[in-house]
C-alpha cells in the first residue's frame, strides 16, 4: 500500500491563537493512519499567519483528503483548512 505527502494549510479564527498549541491539538486529533510530520508558520497579512502542516496517510484512504480537512476544520480556533499539494511517496 502506497503512502501520500500532503501539505494543508490552516487558518486561525484570530491572529490571537497560539499557533504551537492549535499545531499540537490538530496532531492529537488526526484519525488513525494519517501520520503528523512537521509544520511551520506562514506570514499571511497584518499579523496573521497559517500554519502549513505536513502529513502522511495511506493512499488508499477513502475519501482522500476530505476525512483530514474535515477533522482539523471541526478543531476550536481554526477558521478554514486548505490543501496545498498532495504527492505520491
């Protein structure tokens, strides 16, 4: 079974928000099979920044992505979550 890289990016609901935490509770929350692998901070505009998450998951996860999107997006604090790229590894 083949793995796939993506990288998401998820926006706070303020420019407030701890980004290490809400990177620790998104990587406590991720379903079983999909692996947290690093994140950084992005400067978006007037003090707000993203965090651009990679992850690994099995590539044959029904759905694709939507499971993964779908579970940060219900996490308090995160405004909207964006796949950026997604690759075969």
């Amino acid at each position: 079974m083949g793995k796939v890289y993506v990288l998401l990016k998820v926006y706070p609901s303020s420019v407030d928000i701890d980004l290490d935490s809400l990177a620790n509770e998104i990587k406590s929350s991720l379903p079983h099979g999909i692996t947290f692998g690093s994140y950084s901070k992005e400067p978006v505009a007037f003090g707000l920044y993203v965090l651009k998450i990679a992850v690994v998951m099995p590539e044959d996860t029904q759905g694709g992505t939507t499971i993964l999107e779908d579970t940060i997006s219900k996490i308090p604090n995160v405004s909207q979550v964006e796949v950026e790229y997604v690759s075969r590894i």
